[in-house]
C-alpha cells in the first residue's frame, strides 16, 4: 500500500485512475439500485477531489446531498473499497460549478466532462493547471433540457444566438435573474453546444468566486502571466455569478483587464449575475457599464405554465408516470424556484421507488409536508372564495348557504376545487368553511370539477385564469 501524504494534490494517473474507480462504482451503483434511483440520485454526482483515502463526491443541492449520504454513502464507499483498498472515507459535498476531476482523453463515456479544454492536439503549458481552470459542467444542463416560457424565452434566445455564433455577438452576454432561475443551465447549454457543435473553439466557464480563487493562487504563486494567458487565449469566458466579487476591488481590477482585452480581439463574454449591471452594488462604475454594453437578458419569475412544463419534460426524461394533478399541484405550491421544484418532484419519486407506492395527491402531501409549509403562499379558503365570488358575480355568503341553484353551485364547487388545490387544508376542514358541509361533498365537487374541465375549454379557462390571480 502507498502511504500518500494526506494534503498532497493528486497527480495526473492518480486522476485517471480516480476517474475510472468512480465508472467502475456508478456502473455497479446503476445495477443495484435501478434506472429511476440511479437517474434521480446518482446519477449527478461527480468525484471533486482524491485526497488520501477521502473521495470528495459533490452533488447539485443540498438535499440531494443530505440524501445520499444517508442513504447510498455506505454502499459507495463499499463498493469502492472493493475496487481500491485505500479508500476509507467518501464525503459528499454540495457543488454544481466546481472542478471537478477532468476526464481521461481516450475515454469513451460521456460522464464528467471538464471544461477549458484545449484542442487535443496542443500541449498545455506546464505551469497550467487545466484540472482547475474551468469549471464541471452538468450533464443535465443542456439547450434540449431547458424548458422555454415568456420569462425566459429572451435570455434562451440570446444564449442559443452566441452558442450558434462563430463570432462574438452582443459583448458581453449579461444574464441576470433570481435565484434557481436557470443562468447556470443556459451558461452549461452554451458551453456543451459549442463543445459538441465547435470543439476547436475554446470555452472556460467558472463562477466569480473560482475566478477570484485561480487569481488569488496565481498571485500568491506569483504566476500571474500564465493566469493572465489562459483566460485571454479563450474564444469564450463565462463567469457565472459575477456579484461574487462585489466588493472585491483587486479581482474586479483583474476582471475589467480581462474582459477589455477578449472584447478588443472581439472574443465572446457571457456573464451572469442576481442583479442587472447598474443595480450591482460594489462594483465599480467603469465595469458595471462596461458589462451594460452588450445585451442584457433577464430571466423573471417562472410562471405556473413554465413550472408545469419543467415538470413534465423532467418526469418525461426520468419515464416515470407522475400523475396531472400531482404535476398541477407541485407547479402551484412549489414558487420559490425551479430548483426546489426539481428537488420536490424528486423527492417523491425517490420515496415512490423505495417504499414502493403509486404516486397520488395523497402521498405528495405527505412527503412534502415540511416543503409544502414553508413554500405556503398563504393562499387562505376566503381569498379563494371571495376572488370565485367576485369572478361568477355571486355573493361571499352564498360559499357557505345551503342554495343549490346551478348559478351558485358551479362557482362554490370551483372554491372548493381551488381550496383543495391550493392550500393543503384537509376536506373536512374545507367542508367546515363551506357552511360546514360534509367532507364528501368537497370531495364530489373537487370530482367534478376535474370532470367539467377535463370537456368544457372555457371552463378550464375560467379555473387557469381564478388560480393565477390567487397565485400572485
Ligand atoms: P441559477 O443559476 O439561475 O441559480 P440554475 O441554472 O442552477 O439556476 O437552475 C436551477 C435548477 O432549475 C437546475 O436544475 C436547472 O436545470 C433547473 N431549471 C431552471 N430553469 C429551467 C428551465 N427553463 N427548464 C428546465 N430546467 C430548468
Ligand atoms: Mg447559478
């Protein structure tokens, strides 16, 4: 057994073997434990770091994170103790733009591939370490996985136009919105796409704060020309989550020199940001105007349609059956962003696979409880039944009276399905505000509801319509 010093970097065999251990595991992983549990779990995870017997594992968010650990981290480092005796510990982190190890060349899999590659031909200059330049780019983040809607449809039009691009088009790419909006996935897009369609083309995508890091190393290692060398020798640099270095005077110093000298040999910039260029506080006023001066694209709230649609291509890719109105009630409660909606829809299938029930209404309420909570839009029984109210021209006191005529049933059959799908009180105790009706009858008017839309186009309107207005 070698005894490696534990801070030692990896060397380059060292990572290729690292690479190939990690393909012998998740390929064992995949048999274990199936195609669904692989794909929503595993799938995503990529090797960081060998460090001694530690393999660092990141995955893309926390939960997932918190998931594996307590649930496929034993086995992994089983697995991997099967391959390499060394292997002692497996920590998993959470991490989408990092570095994660660079693949082997000649391998054939298509599973972690790193970025700031060079063309294959050309030899990297010693001093550069190309592992930790750019960034892992996500498998799942490409144009084909992005779902477009009205809040996005200007910054997917503007990334796929740079990615087609031989040329520099609009300089710099700024696109800027919420968090889980979709920069990191459209920046990842730009990057695949140009890699597949044109791989002599140099790309380097990085976060802000890696930037920052590779510059503070080089100065520190007093090897700032070659810093400086590879990030202006590229035909494209993304920088993702620019506001990073607000306040950062000497990055921002390096940054703004950078980015001068690729527009002036008119090489492509994308950057990304939570705020526009003008609203970015701490950044000096010559580099936020210089990042206004190409097209800046912003990406706003998902909406109800564009979160539905996100749910459907992503059941759709993992081919597992998700019920409508399971996907209409996660579009409706899970608001927040795309992020923690993907992490909802996986965390009910996860539970589907393991305990092995059908997914209902039911079980996503149960599973997401603590979720559902937090992410309440605090959407009360009587905003609903005063906006159906207001919506039919009946009166509020007819939610609760006991008139039958169809003028006031439809409409407080219509609450009762609004109330079911967009709070998570119980039938009774919607029955109970409803004149204290029994929970059967929420339950028929929520059945019949379900049915009438399902025939009637301008009824189906009418709910679309009521359930945005309570959305907002
Ligand atoms: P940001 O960088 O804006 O914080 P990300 O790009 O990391 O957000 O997106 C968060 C998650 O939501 C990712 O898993 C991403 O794939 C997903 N996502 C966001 N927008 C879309 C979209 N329009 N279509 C499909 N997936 C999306
Ligand atoms: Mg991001």
């Amino acid at each position: 057994m070698t005894a490696l010093a534990m801070t030692e970097p990896a060397t380059h065999d060292e990572t290729a073997q690292t690479i190939l251990q990690w393909e012998q595991v998740r390929e064992q992983l995949r048999e274990e434990f199936g195609e669904a549990v692989f794909k929503s779990w595993l799938k995503a995870l990529f090797v960081t770091e060998i460090i001694g017997g530690t393999v660092r594992l990141a995955a893309p968010t926390r939960f997932m994170r918190d998931w594996v650990v307590s649930h496929y981290a034993d086995r992994i480092r089983v697995l991997w103790q099967g391959i390499n005796p060394t292997i002692t510990t497996i920590e998993v982190v959470v991490q989408l733009e990092t570095s994660a190890l660079a693949p082997i060349p000649s391998q054939k899999s298509d599973s972690q591939p790193i970025f700031g590659e060079a063309p294959p031909s050309r030899e990297e200059p010693m001093s550069i370490d190309r592992d930790v330049i750019g960034a892992a780019l996500d498998p799942r983040f490409t144009f084909d996985n992005f779902v477009v809607g009205k809040p996005n449809e200007l910054a997917y039009a503007a990334a796929l136009r740079v990615a087609e691009s031989q040329k520099a088009q609009f300089n710099p790419l700024f696109l800027y919105g919420g968090v889980g909006l979709g920069k990191s996935h459209l920046m990842h897009a730009i990057a695949w796409h140009i890699k597949t369609y044109h791989p002599k083309r140099r790309v380097i995508y990085l976060s802000a704060e890696k930037f920052m890091y590779q510059f503070i190393r080089a100065l520190r290692y007093k090897d700032t020309v070659a810093f400086k060398e590879q990030f202006r020798s590229v035909d494209v640099l993304m920088i993702d989550d620019v506001q990073f270095i607000s306040g950062k005077e000497t990055t921002q110093e390096e940054f703004f020199h950078t980015f001068n000298a690729l527009v002036d040999q008119n090489h492509q910039i994308i950057i990304s940001a939570d705020k526009s260029p003008s609203d970015l506080e701490g950044m000096e006023e010559r580099l936020k105007s210089r990042l206004g001066w190409g097209l800046v694209a912003d990406i706003h709230p998902s909406t109800y349609e564009l979160r539905l649609g996100i749910l459907h291509a992503k059941a759709d890719t993992l081919n597992i059956p998700i019920p409508k109105d399971v996907m209409e009630f996660l579009a409706c409660k899970i608001t927040s962003n795309i992020r923690e909606l993907e992490g909802a829809l996986n965390r009910i299938i996860a539970h589907a696979t393991l305990v092995g029930r059908e997914i209902t209404l039911e079980t996503t309420h149960e599973v997401l409880r603590d979720l559902l909570k937090s992410n309440d839009r605090r959407v009360t029984i009587e905003d609903i039944q005063k906006r159906v109210a207001e919506y039919y021209g009946i009166k509020i006191s007819d939610m609760q009276s006991a008139r039958r005529s169809q003028n006031v049933a439809r409409p407080r059959q219509v609450a009762m399905y609004l109330a079911k799908t967009l709070t998570s009180r119980s039938l009774p105790e919607i029955g109970r505000k409803f004149g204290g009706r029994d929970h059967t009858t929420v339950l028929h008017a929520v059945r019949k509801v379900q049915e009438v839309k399902a025939q009637d186009r301008e009824f189906s309107e009418d709910l679309d319509i009521l359930r945005r207005t309570l959305e907002v």
